[in-house]
C-alpha cells in the first residue's frame, strides 16, 4: 500500500460522520445500514485494515466480504471530518483489496465476477459476441455517417432489465434525429469495477483494448447510459490512457434536444407525481444534479424531492462490483428498499432513475415490498417515452 495511505489509516478515530447523510437523518452508508455492524462502516474498515497489515488479523472470508461490500458511494468522503485526507478514503480501501487479489483471498462472488471478465470481457460470463442480440437494427459506428458512438455497457447489454433502458435509449434517440451507431464489434466492460474491486492489471488490460477499438474507429464523441461508464471515461481513463473523447450522458443529450420531445407530449390532465433518485457516479462524484431536474421540471408532471437527494442521495447499493457479488444485499434491510419507502411516504407515483444499476436494485426492491400507495420505478428515458 502506498506509504500515504499508510499514513493515514490510524488516524481515523471512528467518530462515524462518514456513515451520515448532512441532517444525521439515518445511516448513509449501504453496507452499515443493511449489517448495522461497526465493522461495516468507513471507520470500521480502516481500523480493520490497520489490524491485518499489521499482522494481528487474518484474512478471513469474513474480512473480505466486510471490505468487498463497500458500494464506492463516496457518502464517506463528503462527510468525513478530516478534509486534509477523506478523498482518499476510497483508495485504501482499493489498494486493501489489491493486496487480497495479489493473496488471491477474495469473497467467491468476486472470484466469479472477475473470472468472467477475463474470459468474456464482461460480468455475466456470457459470449461477448452475443452482446448486441438484441440489436440488429442498430448500425455499427461508422466515422462517415455516425456523429456519436453509443457505449451501452455491460449491463444494459446483458441483464434483461436494465436492457429495456437501452432499447428506449436507442428509441429517443431516433426520436431526436441524432446520428449514433454501436462498436459491435469491439465494445467490452469499460473495467470499472476491475478496477474498485482491486484488480487494477485486468482493469488496464480490458480498458485499454477498449480504448484502442474506439480510436481505432476514429470515435470523437460518445454517449454513455451508465454514469458508472461516463465516469469512468471521463475521470478514470485519463489517468491511465490517452484519451481525448468528446463525452456525454444521455441525460445531457436530452436536455439539448428538448425541443424535439416537446412536440410529441401526450398530456392528458391527469397529474403525475414523480422523484429522482440521483446515482452516487453521476451525482456524488461527477457533481451533476441540475441537468435531470431540468428535464423533469420541463415535463408536465409534479416533481418533488426525496428527503435524501443530491449530495445526500442514498445509494442503491449496486457499486463497487455489488451489482455482481450482491454482498451489499444479503441482509432483508437494504437501501434500496429503503429508497422506496422513502418515496411511498412522499406520495409519488414514479421513482425516476438515470442509472442501469439503480433501476435493476430498485426493480428487485419492488418485488418484495407491498408499499401502499405503490410506486414504480422508471428509466428517465423510459418515462419520456412513456408520455412523449
């Protein structure tokens, strides 16, 4: 581990600010609210890592599975108390599972999730030649016809969910007269996830022949769908590669192109009362919380807050790998049913999403809670389609 981050790990004392949302409403953190063990919050898992570097603590599987729940919702950061060193939080807790990998002592679902990246250059351990099945009506990007390159990603290529928010991406964007194609035939994971769960030479080795089949296509502008993905280009890649891309979500994409949706609202006077739910990548990292609300708020609909929202959001639960290893989930009590709670009390009938993780954890929620009123949860692509 870097000597830096070395440094710090004993001087966290544990005051738990890191778990809290600004207001100290409820817990914050996914893995602490779902375990409520001490062990699971920030401060747990670095006094944890300062016992086993310093040999008084063996890797166990409990010890991994502690350190793998982390979502990387970066709540921890904003809220630690000790600014000279919270943005670094994340990485000690990176580079102690690269030190897990190199020991090969990782929870099983890790293993997997890991072991399918490196044959199938994706999580689901499905042929990446079956990626875009769904598809073939999609043109492959070409330089001379296409403006943009749609980067679709892993899970909106494989999980039959958060697949339904690409196909209406695909849609709108027809809808909107904007030229895109797919890179059918050399999109892989953008390695994100290789990359928190410390496995940095895969995460170089996918990232880098995934940004070589994009220059090798001459790509100079990219749409993302996941803000995992977006991020990853936008703030990851370019402390690694060579990178000059011109990037943006397909949030971004719709609040340009407004005009062209305004004409096709179907507004029928029934009033819909809808929230967002702001994802830690595009929210809590990338600082982005104005360009869904402009788009809701231009819509016919009543939009109203969550108690927990922008900075504050609280996390699905899905990052840092757990959309694959689930460790964030085992527990009946998860943020993500929490979410919906939260938003049955305020009276909505949508909760509104921009993140292929978000809406399959909140989807899985829904199954298993009987919320009075009900309240269903949308794509912000979807919901356009669905009124527009």
């Amino acid at each position: 581990m870097d000597k830096e981050l070395l440094s710090i790990i004993h001087r966290c004392f544990r005051c738990g600010y890191c778990k809290f949302p600004s207001d100290y409403m409820d817990f914050n953190c996914p893995s602490y609210f779902s375990y409520r063990f001490e062990t699971y919050s920030p401060g747990g898992r670095m006094w944890l890592i300062r016992e086993w570097l310093n040999g008084d603590l063996d890797s166990s599987l409990r010890f991994q599975e502690i350190l793998y729940s982390c979502a990387t919702c970066a709540n921890c950061i904003n809220y630690c108390a000790f600014p000279e060193f919270r943005d670094l939080l994340l990485d000690v807790f990176r580079q102690a599972k690269e030190k897990l990998i190199d020991e090969g002592k990782v929870p099983p679902g890790v293993r997997d999730y890991l072991t399918n990246l490196y044959k199938f250059k994706n999580g689901f351990g499905i042929s990446n030649k079956k990626r875009f099945q769904w598809a073939e009506d999609v043109e492959e990007y070409d330089i001379n016809k296409h403006e943009y390159l749609l980067y679709v990603g892993d899970e909106c290529c494989f999980d039959p969910v958060a697949n339904e928010m690409a196909v209406s991406t695909i849609e709108l964007l027809r809808r909107m007269n904007i030229s895109f194609g797919l890179l059918k035939q050399g999109e892989t994971s953008d390695g994100l996830e290789a990359y928190n769960l410390g496995e940095t030479e895969l995460f170089k080795q996918i990232a880098g022949k995934l940004v070589k089949n994009i220059k090798d296509s001459k790509v100079q502008k990219i749409i993302f769908i996941s803000p995992h993905s977006y991020y990853c280009f936008k703030n990851l890649y370019p402390q690694f590669f060579d990178v000059n891309f011109e990037l943006y979500h397909i949030t971004h994409i719709i609040l340009e192109n407004l005009s062209e949706i305004q004409k096709d609202i179907k507004y029928n006077g029934k009033s819909i009362k809808i929230t967002y739910h702001d994802p830690c990548y595009l929210g809590r990292y990338l600082k982005d919380f104005s360009t869904v609300r402009k788009i809701l708020n231009f819509l016919p609909v009543e939009f109203v807050e969550l108690p927990r929202n922008k900075m504050d959001s609280l996390c699905c639960g899905g990052g840092g790998g757990n959309f694959y290893t689930s460790l964030t989930q085992k527990n009946s009590e998860t943020t993500a049913k929490q979410r919906l709670v939260e938003a049955a009390k305020i009276g909505v009938d949508r909760v509104v999403v921009s993140c292929p993780i978000c809406l399959v954890f909140f989807k899985d929620a829904e199954k298993t809670l009987s919320l009075s009123p009900k309240v269903n949860v949308v794509d912000v692509v979807q919901f356009i389609t669905e009124i527009a």
